[in-house]
C-alpha cells in the first residue's frame, strides 16, 4: 500500500493555483488502486505569517469544505488538522535538531517571503517552516507527497534530513518523494507570469474559488500579456503560456488545440472566453461548496474522525523517535 500525505495552509482563500496544482488531483489520486490518502489543513503552517485568528479557524473549515467539493472523499482519504495533533509540533522540534541553519537558509520560498514581509516577517517559525514539513510527512512514513514545483525543494530538505536521521539512529523513516504534473504544476500570477499565483498576494493576481463570475472575468480581462497579440504557448511568452495552461486545465482540452482554435483571436477575445469558461466552472463547484459549508456539524465530524485515525500513526512514531533519542 503506498502512502500519499499533502497538506493546504488556510492562510487566504484558496485559489485556482491551489485547485489546479494541488487539490484537484488530491481528489484524482483517491481512485489509484492501493493508496492510501491523508490530507491536512496545515494551519500551524499559516501562522508563520501574521492571520486573523476568527478568520484562520472560518478558513480552516472552509478548506475542509472545498476538499469535499471538489470530490476528497472522506471516506476514502483521511482529513485532519494539523493543530489538533500535538505529534506535529513535537517531531518539528526535534527534527530541529537534524538540521542546519545554512541549509534552511538556502530555501527560496523563506528567501522570497521574508523579502515581501520586511524585518519584522522574518520569523523563526517562517524560517523552520521546512522542518515543520519535514515532520508532517515522515510522521506517516508517506511514500509520495504530491506538491506543486514550488515546494520540490522542501521536499528535497526532508529526504536529507529523514536519510540523516536514519544514518544516526537506524532505520525510522520512509524516505518520501515528490510528485508533481507536468501540466499543472505551477499556475503563474496574473499580474506577474515570473510569481506562483498565491492566495496571500495582491487580489488582481489570483482568482479564487469562490470569485463571483463578474470578478472572474473582470481579472483575466485585465491578466498582463505581452504585446504581440498571438496567442502562443512558448518560453518567451509566460503570461500566454499560463493562461493556456489555465485554459487546457478547465477544458480538458490540449494546449495545441487551444491555439489552433485562437490562432486568430487576438488577446481581448481569448482571455473573454477564458474568463467565461472558468467563471461556468467555478460557479458550479461553488453552488455544491455552499451546501457542504452550510452544515459545520458535518464538517466537525469529518475532522474528528480524520484526526483520530491520523493521530493513531503519528502517535506511535513520536514513540519510536523518542525511544531512539533518548527521551523519556
Ligand atoms: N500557483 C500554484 N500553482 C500550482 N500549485 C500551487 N500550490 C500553491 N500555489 C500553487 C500548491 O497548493 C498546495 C497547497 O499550498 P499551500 O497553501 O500549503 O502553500 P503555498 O504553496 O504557499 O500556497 P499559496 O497559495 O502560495 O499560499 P500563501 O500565499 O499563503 O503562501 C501545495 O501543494 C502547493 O504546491
């Protein structure tokens, strides 16, 4: 059986970037035959920049509810939340202790963030994040963790320091591998095609799951493009490249067959029927997320028994590592 954990931070409202890159195959990989799936609301994750506390527990259900719409099953893959099982913080604070402060300050996403947040986002807990994820994976001794290109690095950070914490005590965790689609890995900013969309940069750069159809349109009306008016995928084109990639992603159709279909659109027309096809799309999942938001009982349920399984296994490694550390 192979296991498969990933995590989301409720630290903004999830956007296509999230969907595309991440939870949409979440749900797909729930129907590979001999998987097992744990899924996380990584909200120890969110706090490394600064939250609403109302607002982080609203988010943190309204992912759970998101995951369920767009088809993760509950009874087919594990929810839980990661605050709620204490294993998480605990194996983050001793894989501490496997690391080093150069490797961890060679990690961009820390680099990037800490640039955007100025001196006083530059905390310890942002910095450690990588540890943090470290643990939430070997935790569950997970085989794959499917991740948007953005966090390869992070992955690769885990697999040295599991392979190092088994080099000085033995065998103890799975050395997990990042999986990623070559398609949809990576969805780029709309104001910027250089960023990853992010659900914490500026509002005209993302479109979120749950935009109105007006606000859809209106953003990718407005996306920045190049100003030579054909509509191409190519290196030298990023913003054009990502919105076919948006476009090929909604429509399940091949980028190729997009470009043939607009060779003679000009920008204004593609990105109105881009605009119009994932507002239709968008505006379906929301019409099934309202009903699953609406009754929160369900949703506690969800969690509880997501943590408890979850916790059965994070539990009885935090045993194993503490046995093996010397810690009572
Ligand atoms: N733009 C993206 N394209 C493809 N995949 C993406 N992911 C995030 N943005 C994109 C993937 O979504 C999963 C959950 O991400 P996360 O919320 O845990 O962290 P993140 O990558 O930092 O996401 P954001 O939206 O950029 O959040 P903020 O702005 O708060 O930092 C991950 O698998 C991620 O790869």
């Amino acid at each position: 059986m192979k296991r498969i954990v990933s995590g989301i931070k409720p630290s903004g409202d999830p956007t296509i970037g999230n969907y595309l890159g991440a939870m949409k195959r979440w749900a797909d990989n729930q129907h590979i035959e001999g998987c097992e799936n744990f899924f996380f609301i990584a909200n120890l994750h969110a706090i490394t920049t600064k939250q609403d506390p109302s607002l982080l527990k609203k988010r943190t259900l309204d992912i759970v509810a998101w995951l369920i719409t767009v088809g993760v099953d509950p009874n087919r893959s594990v929810i839980f939340v990661q605050s709620m099982i204490p294993a998480h913080s605990e194996i983050c604070w001793i894989l501490n202790n496997y690391v080093t402060m150069g490797e961890l300050g060679k990690m961009t996403q820390y680099k990037d963030k800490s640039l955007k947040s100025g001196k006083e986002g530059q905390l310890a807990g942002l910095f450690d994040y990588p540890v943090l994820m470290a643990g939430d994976v070997l935790l569950y001794d997970a085989d794959e963790i499917p991740v948007g290109f953005d966090q390869v690095q992070h992955v690769e950070l885990c697999r040295t320091i599991a392979q190092r914490f088994n080099n000085q005590h033995g065998d103890t965790f799975k050395i997990p591998k990042a999986t990623f689609s070559k398609t949809s890995a990576k969805i780029m900013s709309l104001n910027n095609a250089t960023e990853k969309m992010s659900k914490s940069d500026v509002k005209d750069s993302y479109v979120l799951l749950e935009d109105s159809a007006d606000d859809i349109l209106k953003k990718f009306k407005k996306a920045v493009t190049d100003s030579d008016n054909k509509v191409a995928f190519a290196n030298d084109k990023p913003e054009l490249s990502n919105l076919l990639t948006i476009y090929s992603e909604f429509s399940g159709k091949p980028v190729s067959e997009i470009e043939s279909e607009h060779k003679d659109s000009g920008y204004g027309k593609f990105k109105t029927e881009l605009g119009e096809l994932v507002a239709e799309k968008l505006t379906a999942l929301q019409n099934t997320y309202s009903d699953i938001r609406s009754n929160e009982e369900r949703l506690m349920n969800i969690i509880t028994e997501g943590n408890s399984n979850a916790a059965v296994i994070a539990n009885e490694k935090i045993s194993v590592l503490k046995d093996k550390i010397g810690l009572l």
